[in-house]
C-alpha cells in the first residue's frame, strides 16, 4: 500500500472531489513510476488519473458507512498543505 494515500471512506464531511483526485494522482505516480510529465506520458497519465478518479467516487458512493472515521486526516484538510497549494497558486 502506498503510504501517501489516504483513507476517504468514512470523512466528515464526506471527501471532496479535489481529495479524491489528489489520491487518484497520487496513485497512479506509485504505480507508473512517473514523477514528472513529459509531453508523451502527459496524455496516458492524466487519463488514467481521470479513470482511477472515477472509479474511486463511484467506489465511495456505493460502499456502506463506516463506524469511524479514518485515523489519519487528508493531506487536503492539514492547514501546512492548504498554505503550501495557495502559495503556489498565488
């Protein structure tokens, strides 16, 4: 298991669209290898990002509840990274 995934079933409130992307990408990075785009792996990545993203709220959407959330909370949700994502976008 990649360690950098989070857990999305069970957040309150549920996961946004944003985490689950974010863990979608984070995903296929582990599983391809790529860590920087090129402009021939930028096509196959993003699509397999927005497959795996897909799957994954589809996934999110039909499992039952959980009685706890999970232990860890979303790199989305820690005030460090939200800083970090509105630094750069600044």
């Amino acid at each position: 298991m990649c360690r950098n995934i989070t857990e999305l079933r069970g957040l309150e409130p549920a996961a946004t669209a944003e985490e689950i992307e974010a863990a979608a990408r984070q995903y296929v990075r582990k599983v391809s290898g790529i860590q920087k785009l090129t402009d021939t792996t930028r096509d196959p990545f993003e699509r397999a990002v927005a497959e795996v993203t897909a799957t994954t709220t589809r996934l999110l959407g039909v499992l039952p509840a959980r009685r706890q959330p999970p232990a860890t909370v979303p790199p989305l949700r820690r005030p460090e990274v939200r800083a970090r994502i509105e630094a750069r976008q600044g």
